[in-house]
C-alpha cells in the first residue's frame, strides 16, 4: 500500500504501518492542512524493524476494529471525519482530523507482561510506578496503571518515561487528562471484551491536541487518535486460557514476535540484522488471529 497514487490527494508520511495522505484543495490543488487521509497498510512491525513480508487483511482488521471501538468508548472524543474514501483504499482507510500529535506514547496496562514484567522485576515498579510483591508473567494488576513511553523514530526503541518526565514535555494538565483517558479506554475495553472471552492485558493509544479548538479549563483540546484496541496496538489474551506464571496464549502480533525469537527464525534480536521474512504458515496463523480477535469482538464477519 505504501507509494499508490490517490487522485485528488499526495501522500505526505509512512508510518509503520499506516500511510498518510493530504487530501488537495480542487479549486487550487494546494494541499489541505485541517485534514489528512489515514490509509492502514498490511505491513508488520516487531522489535522496532518493519518486517518484509505483509499479512494480507491486516490493514482492514485494524481499520474496521478501531471503527467499532470509536463508538464504543463514550466520553473520548475521536478524529475520524468520514468513511466515505478512494475505492482504492475502501475499508483500509478513514479522513480525519489533522492534530498536533503528543510526542509520547500513551500506554495502560491491566497485566504485567512484556516491558513492564522486566522493569518490575529489575525494581518492583513500571514507569515509576510502585507495584505489590509477589506478581509474575501474567498477573492481574489490582487497577490499571499508566505507564508512557517515548516516542521514537521508526528503527529506534520506545523508552519507558516517568509521569514527571511527561509532565516536563507536555504539562501538568495535559499529563494528567492523558493519564486518565489511557486507563479509561482501557479499562472500557476489558468491560466490553471479558464478556466476549478476551482479556486486555494492556494498550497503546495517541492523542492529539486539535488547535482549532478553544482550550478548555483542563487545558488543550485533546482527541484520540490513529487506532485503538486492536491486535497491534494492544494484547488480546483468551480468558479461557489466561494463567499467570507462564506467556500467554494471545489474539495479536505477539506471535510473530515469539516465532521470530524462537530457533526456527535463525535471527537474533541482538545481531544488529534485520528480521528474516515470515514463512507462509505464520503470515496465515497471524491473519487468523487478527480475524479472530476482530469477530470476536465485534461479532461481525470481515467483508
């Protein structure tokens, strides 16, 4: 998807994964700056690299699911203007509001796994905040926690910040509103997936300030943005097998990540190299598990 021609738009960022494009004013072909086409690729990304080989469907899953979720999550504003988009791109692509983006990535986790499960055990805290004793791969933790990251350019890794840390780049009040509404779509979330066999272990969203909007008393105008709660920006785990003390059974990329650590890839994650392309049975087990993840979900068949 990367590179294709849109008629009436030019493409003005790749992502990871997503493509963006800004749609031309067809009265004087200037680009418009108040919205941007936002185009979801079947690309792949683990471990910082964008891996060669797609996975046919994703870009659709995540569309679709971060469609569904928007409605979902009353109370958190959203920045899709409209579905109606190029044939070219039909059910992979939404039109939104173009946003000053927040340079950090706003993460909450409900379990400790992954990242947070390494910091933990080097210092019993995530992110600067102070966990119970005795938790292990898996746990449930006793509330959702807030825990940032950096913002890094594409090939570099997300460090963990600390709630001054935020506080220092983006302010008191907007720290503190994304705190809130990090934990508030995550805790959304899993009310609406346990009663459909899927826990969230944990997420990571984006928010944007839309300038074109008054502040309010707490600060900036800050809407959601990009996706949300899917299998790549999220853990789904199926409750029916969750079990702490051992990684879980999981409805996300997290497979690609541990075939990619495991012998039979023959890369190691220190070597410096790129990731080999996936073989044919993982593409296809990672496709079925971002289907799955979406019709459980949402109950619906992917057109």
């Amino acid at each position: 998807m990367s590179g294709i021609d849109l008629p009436g738009f030019v493409r003005v960022h790749s992502g990871k994964v997503r493509d963006l494009y800004a749609p031309l004013d067809p009265s004087t072909g200037v680009a418009r700056e108040d919205q941007v086409l936002l185009v979801a690729s079947d690309r792949i990304s683990a471990f910082d690299y964008i891996l060669d080989t797609p996975i046919p469907d994703k870009g659709r899953v995540l569309t679709q699911l971060s469609l569904w979720w928007f409605d979902q999550l009353e109370g958190v504003e959203h920045h899709v203007l409209s579905t109606d988009v190029p044939a070219e791109v039909a059910g992979r692509a939404v039109l939104v509001r173009r946003l000053e983006m927040l340079p950090i990535e706003c993460v909450a986790r409900a379990f400790l796994t992954g990242g947070g499960l390494a910091d933990y055990r080097r210092d019993g805290t995530v992110s600067g905040v102070p966990l119970p004793p005795g938790l292990e791969d898996g746990s449930r933790l006793p509330a959702p926690i807030f825990t940032p990251s950096t913002k890094a350019p594409v090939g570099e890794h997300d460090e963990p910040m600390t709630m001054a840390q935020v506080q220092a780049l983006v302010g008191s009040q907007v720290a503190a509103r994304v705190d809130v509404l990090t934990r508030r779509i995550l805790g959304r979330g899993n009310e609406i997936a346990s009663a459909r066999g899927i826990l969230i272990a944990d997420t990571k969203v984006e928010f944007g300030i839309d300038r074109s909007r008054p502040d309010g008393a707490d600060g900036p105008h800050l809407v959601l943005a990009d996706e949300v709660l899917t299998p790549d920006s999220s853990r789904f785990w199926p409750a029916d097998q969750w079990q702490p003390g051992r990684p879980q059974a999981s409805f996300d990329k997290q497979f690609v990540r541990d075939w990619l650590l495991s012998e039979a890839s023959g890369w190691r994650r220190d070597s410096g190299e790129p990731p080999p392309p996936l073989p044919e049975d993982v593409v296809e087990q990672t496709r079925d598990r971002y289907l799955e993840a979406y019709h459980r979900l949402t109950g619906r068949t992917l057109d």
